[in-house]
C-alpha cells in the first residue's frame, strides 16, 4: 500500500532535490523542477504497480522530467540569444567556515564524478549517494543486473582513480 502524498513529500523531497541537481539543473531553476517532479508523482502515483520499489519509481520521474527540461532549456537558448543561463549566482553574503568547508567538498564530488562518463556517474550516484540498491538502480536506469554491478564496479575504479589523480596535484599545497 502506498502512503500518503504528504508523506512521499516529506520523505523524498531531499532526495528529488539533490538528483535533479546532479542530473544537471541549474540552481536558478532548481526550485520549479523540483516543483513539477512532484506535480507529476501527486498526478502519477496510483499507477505505481511496485509500491516497495516506490524510491526507484520516483528517480525514475525525476529522470524523465529532468530530462524535459534540458530539452526545454536546450531550444530556448537556440531560438536566440540570452543571459549566461550557466552562470551561477554568488551570494554576497559571508559564510561560517563549516559551510565553506562542505561547499569545497561538494564541489570536489562534483569534479570528481564529472570525470566519470555519463552511465558510470549516474550508476554511481545512484548507489553511493542516494543509496540504492544495485537491483533498484538497475532496475531504475532499466539495465541487466550484472551490466550493473560491471558498470559500478567499473565507476568506482574510475572515481578512485579521480581521486587519487587529485590528491597527487594537491599534495604540495
């Protein structure tokens, strides 16, 4: 049995939230993305046929509406010119320390996944960030199970060796 609307709001928002993120939306748009995603789970949920794979039915919204709206932004900035949609807003506003340390380790994440090709870093970010199982995720991004557990085993390394790569430039510092 499905819960409540309310409570998958509550629940998932954060975990919407961060995968349309890393999907690629922009920060000046995150907010109405977000938005839709749960205007299409409220509108969609009773065909949820799985309700135990809820979590993965739900990436799989976020995915698609994502997807939209790259699309979307995509002939918008084709069909003339615009301000640096890219350019990502400053606050002018001082931080503590703490949230400067967690911003420069998110962004370090962020660089290191970026050098992941596209299907290693979405595998991987399914799994080691938003904590789905490989079944889930594989079921999710609809690949056979054993390409998935390749495919992680493979991104991992990868990221691994992102990582070392950076440690190796930072070490004089």
């Amino acid at each position: 049995m499905l819960p409540p609307f309310q409570t998958v709001y509550r629940q998932y928002f954060d975990f919407v939230w961060a995968s349309a993120r890393r999907l690629g939306v922009r920060s000046e748009a995150i907010d109405d993305v977000v938005q839709e995603i749960f205007v299409v789970i409220h509108t969609k949920m009773q065909t949820v046929q799985k309700p135990e794979a809820l979590r993965s039915w739900i990436y799989g919204v976020v995915r698609r509406t994502v997807s939209s709206h790259r699309r979307a932004d995509r002939a918008q900035a084709s069909n003339g010119p615009c301000l640096d949609a890219g350019a990502e807003v400053q606050s002018s506003e001082p931080t503590p320390f703490e949230h400067t340390e967690r911003n420069a380790d998110l962004e370090l994440l962020s660089s290191l996944l970026k050098e992941l090709d596209e299907p290693k870093r979405e595998l991987f970010a399914l799994i080691e960030i938003d904590e789905l199982t490989v079944p889930e995720a594989a079921d999710v991004l609809q690949i056979p199970l054993n390409t998935a557990y390749s495919r992680l085993r493979a991104a991992r390394q990868a990221f691994e060796a992102a990582l070392g790569r950076h440690e190796a430039r930072n070490k004089g510092k």
